[in-house]
C-alpha cells in the first residue's frame, strides 16, 4: 500500500461522501432511473444557486453547448466565436451545426477572451460583412471573462451570447453568481469529475429566456413533445407524441441528477476550500520562476484550475523538464489547454500556427497544479515541494 509521501496527486478529483451515495441509492430503489423527478431538483438547485429563472440538465457539457447553439438558430451560414484557449468541445459546438467557426485571442493577463482583439476583429468583421452570430466566451480554470464589455458589443454588433462556464459554477462576477445571465443568454455549466461539483457525466444550459428553454428541453430528447399546444393537429390518445424538430437523445439520468443534487448542497465548501488552497499555492509559490494565476478586481475565481506559467529563461529548465520530473514523484499535473485551432481537425479549416500568439504563448509555459476540495494541506505540500525540488 503506498504512503502519502507516494500517493499519486491527481490535478482535480471528485469529493464523494455518505450523503451522495445514500441520495443515488433513493433513486436506484425508486420507479424512476430516468426522466423522473431528480432532474428537475438538480436543475431548480443549480438555476435557483446562480440566480437563473431556467434550466435544462443533459449528459455532457458538450451537449449543453450544442444545444445552446441551436436554441439560438445557429446553423449552415452563420459564424461562431469563441478562444482557442480551451477544450475542443466549445468550437465543436459550432461545428456541429454547420456553422464557421473562428476564434479571438486571449487577454496575456487573464488567459480569458481579450475584449480588446474581440472589438478589434468585429470592426473588420462589420466592413467584410463576417459579423459572428454567436460569441462564446469560456471562463478560464473559473475566472469570469469580462461579460460586462461583452455585452456592451453584443448590443452594439447583434450577436449572442454563450457563456461557457464549465470551469467555473460557483464563481463570481460583479457581485453575482456566475450563471445569472445579466450579460448573455445562456450559460453551460460542466459537471464532470474533475469540476466543482459533479453528477459523474453531465452538463447544464441555464437561462432566463423560457422559448430557449423550452427549445433545449425539446432537442435533448429527439425533438418530441407531448405538449397538445406545439402539436400540428389533435392527438389521438393519451400515448400520443409528436416529433417537431429533430433532436437527440442527450438526457442525463435520475441517477446522474440525485448526485448532482446532492453535491450542490456542498458547493459553497468546495469553493472555499479551493480558494484557500489558492491563497496558500500564491503565498508559497511567490517569487519562484514562474506565473501564477490571475485575480481580478470584481470577479472571484471558482478555482477549478490553478495553472501557473513557467518561466523558462529565469528557470533554466523547459516546460516539458518540469512536467515530467513532477509526474515521476506522482504529481499528476496537467496542461490545459492545447490550441483549438493547432489541433489536426481545425487545420483543415486553414488556421496554423502564428495565428493566435497570446494563447500559443501561454501554451507553450502552462502546467496545471493539483487542487480539488479533497486536496489536504500536507498533500499540497507535498506538491510546493517537488515543484520546488524540480525548479531546483
């Protein structure tokens, strides 16, 4: 059996106790493994946290950014934005519904969309007649974008807008929870695993618009109703059903949703105890030969990255050097994210290297550090230390 001092140090790891299983166990003994009532609690427990009037829970966070977009009429013709800093899953989105799809670099301070490279290509974009449809900002490792200034361009431009957030439930943003949607119109939130807090596999869109709403209810279980109002004539009994779009089968299960819920009861302590670990990696960390994550004036980070930047010139040692020699002593750090437009799939499209030097720079010095709620003080110590050990 390995010790602490050998234990393997995951970058982010779930925090299961007695009530999440006790809350799935409910649901495996009851009549409803699916489209029951546990999907509705989970998503009232999320809507009613982040301060949004409407929900729709689904398999993935990818889903819920796919069914974001065609809530929204994204289709063939129209033109999605998001930052190439990020899992390939929100430029997919756009993908998946034939839609272009381009990017807009990032701000070198707070690794999130630069607002000023976004007014700057939307000038272009106006006088070439490419104004994108959709704009998809992504909450890097939890810290909030600036949706304010977001917002004032949406207005100005006529684009919507898609705040992806996987990172980052429980965050804040002048004041309010991230999810409110007072600068966008829908949210996606992640629930995998490794987030903040989980349902296993899931995702969720939130909203305040009840017709976007309503449309992602309806595509996430193959675009059938049983709504007599949204149907073309009559039904013929009680078993009748109508298919009125064409869907997918995207619905996340009681199951999935009992853990969800349960987990939100517990959110606040997973966001604070992930900020304090914050606090103590900046206090440890400073003045060692590299970057640590950004803090910004109106906005409090939900912590689901800590991801520092190495400084190679002033360390002597690569990237790759420091990465490795922390995974031989079990310290499981990651890298998020490789380019979106540097992957195989996007090239295609014609995107290359050089395109977007803000987030090919940051790439090319980032290591993500292990935090997660479970984290232990010692653990974390154990991680300053051969961090320590191998900028040595």
């Amino acid at each position: 059996m390995m010790d602490a001092a050998t234990q393997p140090i995951p970058y982010g790891r779930q925090d299961i106790d007695a009530e999440d299983i006790a809350a799935v166990e409910a649901v495996l003994r009851s009549d409803w493994l699916t489209q029951g009532p546990a999907i509705e609690q989970f998503e009232s427990a999320v809507a009613d946290y982040v301060g949004a009037k409407f929900a729709c829970a689904v398999n993935s966070a990818t889903s819920a950014l796919h069914l974001a977009c065609r809530a929204l009429g994204l289709g063939p013709g129209d033109r999605l934005w998001t930052v190439p800093n990020t899992f390939v899953a929100s430029a997919n989105a756009g993908i998946y519904c034939g839609a272009a799809v381009d990017f807009v670099d990032i701000d070198t301070r707070t690794y999130n969309l630069s607002v000023t490279a976004l007014a700057e290509k939307l000038i272009e974009a106006e006088k070439s007649g490419t104004l994108p449809k959709i704009v998809m900002p992504v909450h890097f490792g939890g810290l909030s974008c600036d949706m304010r200034s977001i917002g004032d361009l949406a207005k100005r431009y006529g684009f919507r807008v898609i705040e992806d957030a996987s990172h980052a439930i429980g965050g804040e943003y002048g004041g309010r929870k991230i999810g409110s949607c007072d600068y966008s119109d829908i949210v996606v939130f992640s629930f995998h695993p490794v987030k903040i807090v989980t349902s296993a596999e899931g995702g969720m869109f939130v909203t305040n618009d009840p017709v976007l709403q309503e449309a992602a209810i309806t595509l996430r279980s193959h675009g059938v109703t049983r709504d007599p109002m949204r149907m073309d004539r009559p039904a013929d009994g009680a078993w009748y059903y109508q298919q009125i779009d064409l869907g997918y089968n995207y619905r996340i299960t009681d199951i999935q949703a009992a853990l969800g819920a349960s987990q939100m009861r517990r959110i606040d302590a997973f966001i604070g105890r992930r900020r304090f670990l914050a606090d103590r990696y900046d206090t440890a960390l400073k003045g060692l030969p590299l970057g640590l994550p950004p803090r910004e004036d109106g906005a409090n980070s939900a912590w689901h990255l800590y991801a520092i930047q190495l400084d190679e010139a002033r360390s002597g040692k690569s990237r790759k050097q420091i990465f490795d020699a922390l995974r031989a002593t079990g310290i499981l750090v990651n890298v998020h994210y490789i380019p979106v437009h540097l992957q195989p799939y996007y090239a295609r499209f014609g995107f290359k290297a050089g395109d977007y030097p803000a987030t090919e720079a940051y790439y090319q010095r980032a290591i993500s550090l292990p935090i997660y709620a479970g984290l232990s003080d010692s653990a974390q110590d154990r991680v300053i230390a051969e961090l320590r050990a191998a900028l040595a």
